[in-house]
C-alpha cells in the first residue's frame, strides 16, 4: 500500500458523546427519536444521555487511537451542539471549541482529522417546525451551520465529509434527513423529494466549504450496500440493476455528473411527481460536481435482489424492489447476530464499481462488524473481529494493488465501543471495549480488546502482516 495511505478509524459523535444537553447542546434526532429494533431483535435500547460517555473522555479515547498508531481519524461535529435549534442566530461558542480542542488534540497526536458534517444529528426543532430536509428552509440552515464549522477549523482540517450516508435519507427519513413523510405523501414521493433534496444540501455545503477554504478537500458520503441478483434469471439481474441505481448510484451519479441521471428522471416522470428544483439549485449541483474531491463510502455486508414473479406492473414492480422488506438472504454468507452477513470479498467488487463508474479516489471510511460482547477480567478476545477485519482489508488490498483502484485510506469501525444507530450498547464495534450495560451505566472505564493490539500491528505494517499472533 502507498506510504500515505490513511489507515484509521470512524466515529458517529452524536452515538458516542453523551453530554446530552451540557454546555449548550440542543436536542437532536437522535436523542428524541423512538427507535424500532432490528428485525427480530429484542428492543434493549439506552437513552442518549450519557452514551459512551465520549464527551468527557474524548482526550483518553484520542490517546487509545494514537496508541494504535491511526493516521486518520473520522469523527462528526454534533450539528445540535454548534446550533441547539437549528435555526438560531448564533452559534453556540462552547460547542466550537469543544470540537477545535479536539482537532487540536488530533493534530497534536498526529492524527488527521476527518469530519463528517451531518450524520444522524439533526436538531429536533428542525424536524418539528420544519420537518427537515423536506423543507427547503432546512437545506439554508444548513449551509449556514457548514460555513460556520468550517470558518473555525478551516487550516486544521483538511478532509470534509458532507452527509452520512445521504443515499439512506429516503429510507430512514427521521434520523437521516430529519424528515417524516406526510400523509398524503407516497413513498415514491418522499423518495424523489428528498433524493433532491438532500442532493442540493451537498452541493450547497460543497459550495461553502470550497469557498471558505480552497485548499480543503471535500467528499460525498454514502452506506454502500452492493445488490447481487438472488438468481441468474434475467428478471432477478434487471431487479438488481434497478435497485443498485437507485439505492447505491444515485447520489454519486449526481455530485459527480451535476445533473440528475435519466434513470431517475424516467422515475419521475412515469409516476407524475411534480418536482420543485429551480435553476439556481441546478446550478449548484453542476458547479459542485466540478469541485467534488473523493468519493467515500461504508461498507458493512451486501445484499441480494430479486424479482416479484407476481407483479405485473412495471412501477409497482419498481416499487416493491425499492422498498423491499423482505430482507432476502445471500445462501453464500454468515452473518452476524443481528443478521449483517460477511461478504469481505464484496468490498473488492464495490471498489472496483465505484471506481470504473466515477474514476474518483475512493475513501472507506467506514467497515466493521458489531458483536455482543462480555468483559472477562479486563479482556476482550474478540477474535471475530480480527477475521472480519482480515478478510476485507485482504480484499481492498487486492483491489488497490491488482485492480488499479485510488484508495485514500481505510477507516475501521469504530475506535471505542457506542451506541448503536438504534441505540444498543450490545452490538459492539470498537477496539476499545467501554463498560456500561444497556441499563446501567458501571464505570464506563475502557479497556483495550484484542482487536486493538491486531490493528496497531496492521497499521505498524502498512497492511503487509494480518496475521493474529498477538500476546493478549
Ligand atoms: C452506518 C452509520 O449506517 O452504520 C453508523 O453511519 C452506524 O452511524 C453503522 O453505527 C452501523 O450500524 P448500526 O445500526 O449497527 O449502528
């Protein structure tokens, strides 16, 4: 792997920090949201207060990860703690310097910071009042909270990120886009709604952030899933294309080409929706695109599509394979307990995608396994990590190295144990072990697993040595 490569480590802030409304911080989706579990797993849930208590410990957690010699480290600036409502006046000053301290803190351990600007944080009064990123309103306000994060750490960091995952935002619409979907709104609607919606907030946040600091560098963001056809039949292959286009494609189809796709457009227009998009956001979804840096991705698991043999209509066939809820398994993987299965050898395959569809540097930020895990005298033998881990760094290797692939760097998730999107400490993703239960908080003490020492000597290593020999 190149000398520069940035091997590292991801969090999301608003699942880590706690700190729930100290030092200014308003109330996010996050916090307010009541949350379904996974399918077919018990509702174990932890309210946000405290979390894994990161707020406090950010500097010890930062330790750990120049301990295990991360080079980079991607973390998110919690949107309600810079502005409490969403739509106030003015920032809030104790939550600038609480994310400069920690740059600085980076910078000083000689880690790159990486910084995601929405990921599951939206303030709470901004999907009450306006009902997120359906309303235009929101899209200023957050151009708005982008420039005022990057005016402070402009110089210090250099890598952006402007959406988590923006390509869930249709699927997810409360914690991703802050948005519920209106009765008399179809599900196609809210699809296309805020599929532009959120297009038009990346390219604005883009726009600002080039404009503020020329030299930063600025990618978009998306939960990249890869749909294999359940079957060889052509009906499965064509459900899979559909559902990759609009599920994985679509937003990197436009940041990269400035225009929306025709595959999408046809969407639209067989099913009448009447879209609001004018020519000044068009214009900046075309100038974004020029100045769009990388394109970054997560990668857990991936899926499989297929056709409904018994419906015969195009759009509610369309329909149905988009918002398929059948949760189809691939008879080729295990998976974890919450049903993620592991397909290391599918990250190859999508960087190699990714990067003959939009010839961009590519940037994993964002790849790990969640395991329930217990504390037996100050340890963690979390051997299922390491050979989750093996597996797909074995594979990104091969596609950097045979396919030809630009990868940036690679981003494990997470350095330290937190809540889970919907809320569980249970399903555990860091090298960092924290102890707390889901209904009590313990001591909240962290202890380094075994997985911390695998990664140290991976990183050591620049990715030649993934073997496990370690003296744990
Ligand atoms: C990604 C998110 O969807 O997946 C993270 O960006 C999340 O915030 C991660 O934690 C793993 O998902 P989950 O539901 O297991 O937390």
């Amino acid at each position: 792997m190149k000398k520069d490569f940035l091997w590292g480590a991801a969090l999301s802030n608003v699942q880590a920090e706690g700190g729930y409304l100290e030092d200014g911080k308003g109330l996010n989706v996050y916090d307010t949201l009541v949350v379904t579990p996974e399918k077919g797993i018990p509702p174990m849930f932890c309210d946000t207060a405290v979390a894994t208590d990161h707020y406090h410990h950010y500097k010890e957690d930062i330790d750990f990860m120049a301990e295990m010699g991360l080079k980079a480290y991607r973390f998110s600036v919690v949107w309600s703690r810079i502005h409490p409502l969403g739509d106030d006046e003015k920032p809030n000053e104790k939550g600038l310097a609480y994310y400069e301290d920690m740059v600085d803190y980076l910078l000083e351990k000689g880690i790159e910071p990486v910084v995601s600007l929405v990921h599951f944080d939206m303030p709470d009064h901004l999907l009450r009042t306006y009902n997120g990123f359906l309303n235009k309103k929101v899209i200023d306000f957050y151009a708005k909270h982008v420039e005022t994060v990057v005016n402070r750490l402009k110089g210090k960091v250099k890598y952006w990120l402007t959406y988590n995952e923006i390509n869930l935002a249709p699927y997810q619409s409360d914690l991703v886009a802050g948005a519920y979907c209106p009765d008399n709104m179809s599900k196609p609607e809210l699809f296309v709604h805020l599929s532009i919606n959120t297009a038009i907030a990346h390219a604005r946040a883009v726009e600002v952030i080039k404009r503020v600091d020329p030299q930063a560098w600025v990618g978009g963001m998306i939960g990249h899933a890869p749909f294999y056809p359940l079957t060889c039949k052509s009906e499965d292959i064509i459900a899979a294309d559909f559902k990759n286009k609009m599920h994985n494609y679509l937003p990197f189809d436009i940041m990269t080409s400035g225009q929306l796709p025709s595959y999408f457009l046809n969407y639209i227009q067989n099913r009448n929706i009447n879209i609001k998009f004018d020519e000044k956001e068009r214009q900046v979804i075309l100038e974004s695109s020029q100045k769009l840096d990388y394109l970054a991705f997560s990668y857990y698991q991936s899926s499989v599509q297929s056709s409904f043999d018994d419906i015969t209509d195009f759009i509610e066939l369309e329909d149905a394979i988009l918002f398929d809820q059948r949760g189809l398994k691939n008879p080729n993987y295990t998976a974890n307990e919450w049903g993620w299965q592991i397909d290391g050898e599918g990250l190859r395959y999508s960087l190699v995608d990714l990067y003959q569809r939009y010839h961009k540097p590519l940037f994993i930020v964002e790849n790990g396994i969640g395991i329930d895990e217990k504390l037996v005298d100050g340890k963690v033998y979390d051997d299922e990590r390491i050979q989750y881990y093996q597996k797909h760094i074995v594979s990104l290797k091969r596609a950097v190295e045979h396919d030809g692939v630009d990868l940036m760097g690679y981003l494990a998730w997470s350095p330290i144990d937190f809540l889970s999107s919907h809320k569980e400490i249970r399903k555990r993703y860091g090298f960092v072990y924290i102890n707390r239960d889901f209904d009590d908080l313990l001591d909240l003490k962290r202890y380094r697993k075994k997985s911390f020492y695998w990664y140290q000597k991976v990183i050591a290593n620049n990715g030649e040595d993934l073997s496990d020999d370690i003296h744990y």
